[in-house]
C-alpha cells in the first residue's frame, strides 16, 4: 500500500500558521495511544530508518484472551547484527508458522466479539500478504486501520526524506524542518533524551514548538471478563467495530503538555 496524502481538518493546529507534526518508530499492531497520536498532526513520520531494538514494540503487541492478555511476537531475520539492523531493512522470517497461529488466537479469543466477522476478514487479508519486510507489514496495516477509521493525516517515511542529519533530538529537528513543521507532538519517553541538556532540546532551539502527549487508556465494551487496558488495537476493533474505534480513542485523549511543565512534573 502506498502512503497516503489525506485531509487535515479537526486538528489540534488548525491555524493555517501551525504544521504539526509526530515521529514514531512504526509498531507492530499498535495499541490505541499511537493512534491518537496519529489523528491529532498534520504529519505523521513513520521512524523506519533506525536500529530495530530487541523485543521492541516493532515486533510484538498484546490482545486479550479468555485467560488474560498474551504476547504476539512477530519473527525477523537475523540479517545482520542487532545494532546494526534498521527497521527498514528488517525482513519478516517465514520459518515458523507464525501467521497461522496468530490467526488462530484471534479466532479464538474474539470469535464471540460483536465485530468478529468483519475485523477478522481484514486481519486475515492482512496477514495474507506474505509481506517481505518487518517496515512494510506493520506501516501498511496502521495506514489501512487509519483510513477505515477516518484518521485524515499526510504519512511519510523517514527513510525517503532527504538531508536528515545527526541523532536523537538533533536528528528530530532536522526531520521537522524538512517538512517545514513548526509543531511537535513528542512521545512522552522521548523526553529522556530531548530535555537532557536543555529546556526542549534541539526542537525548541530550531523555533518548533514542542508538546507532549498525553493519553489515558478508554474504557469500552470488552470481553473475557474485567477490563484490560493498554491491548493491542485489535482489541477495541473485534469489541467496538472500525465505525466506533476513533470517537473512543479521542475518549482518551489530554491535555497536550508544553515542554516547560512537562519537565517540571515529569522529569526529576
């Protein structure tokens, strides 16, 4: 699947002055804070050309069963070593049968799911596509669940961007001012090592405004017992079907935070 240039209304920067943008690494069936993540910028960077991490979200994600949540793990080769191994690169290992059994424990544990016929159909068309590389399978199904969704927002690849340059926050900035953002919604865990130094990093030093998200997990309509948070998004689908999924997400969604009172109640 191609990336997608959609629309951009109900953003958090609708002024014609503000372009927001948020830069993730692209996750394995994400859960539903990265989604929101998604539907509040203009632009949405998918982090593909750094080190894939051991046992990373890139490869694994939780959906809930009859005896609680489980892990789904998602098999690469071993192509190169580890710290030298980009996401982009990263090819999917056919050796186990891996999509067979992840198939098997959505049939099993959302078969009694309201939506179960029409999230499965798509999940097993999905999975279908034998897709070569780790990148490909995990950037194709968040555009796909976005857009049936209803999430308007221009996604890019970082590998296909020209010019970016250092790392870390550096590297952050130089990818915002290649598509002339001036707003940046950070992952809460990047402060680590945007704020290390100084106030905002590399980001406020090159004029872009710098928030933080903030998302606490909606309750909805689940089965298999008391509620689970922080499940893969699979989860809400087979529950609360594609039509409902964003309206909940937004559910959850606070208060961005600037990065002046995010290092005063959240960095010590």
């Amino acid at each position: 699947m191609e990336l997608m240039e959609q629309g951009m209304q109900s953003k958090i920067n609708s002024s014609t002055e503000m372009n927001s943008c948020a830069i993730m690494q692209p996750t394995f069936l994400p859960w539903l804070g990265y989604f929101d993540m998604i539907d509040q910028v203009n632009n949405f960077i998918f982090y593909d050309d750094v080190q894939l991490a051991k046992r990373s979200w890139q490869v694994r994600n939780k959906i809930k069963t009859h005896s609680g949540e489980l892990f789904l793990t998602i098999p690469v080769k071993k192509t190169k070593n580890r710290d030298e191994l980009l996401i982009s690169e990263t090819e999917i290992s056919y050796d186990e049968r891996w999509q067979k059994k992840h198939l098997k424990n959505f049939e099993s544990s959302y078969k009694k799911a309201t939506h179960f016929k029409e999230v499965y159909s798509f999940i097993v068309d999905h999975y279908n596509n034998n897709y070569k590389l780790l990148s490909t399978f995990n950037i194709d199904f968040i555009l796909a669940v976005s857009k049936k969704i209803g999430i308007e927002t221009k996604f890019i690849k970082s590998s296909e961007l020209l010019n970016i340059k250092g790392d870390k926050d550096i590297r952050l900035a130089s990818i915002c001012k290649s598509i002339n953002s001036n707003l940046y919604l950070s992952a809460q865990g990047s402060g680590k090592y945007i704020e290390i130094k100084d106030p905002g990093g590399e980001i406020v030093k090159n004029a872009i405004n710098l928030y933080y998200h903030f998302f606490e997990y909606p309750r909805y309509n689940q089965i298999h017992g008391d509620f689970i948070s922080h499940m893969s998004i699979i989860d809400l689908l087979f529950n609360e079907g594609f039509d409902n999924a964003l309206e909940l997400i937004r559910t959850g969604r606070g208060k961005m935070m600037p990065y002046m009172e995010f290092r005063k109640f959240y960095l010590k």
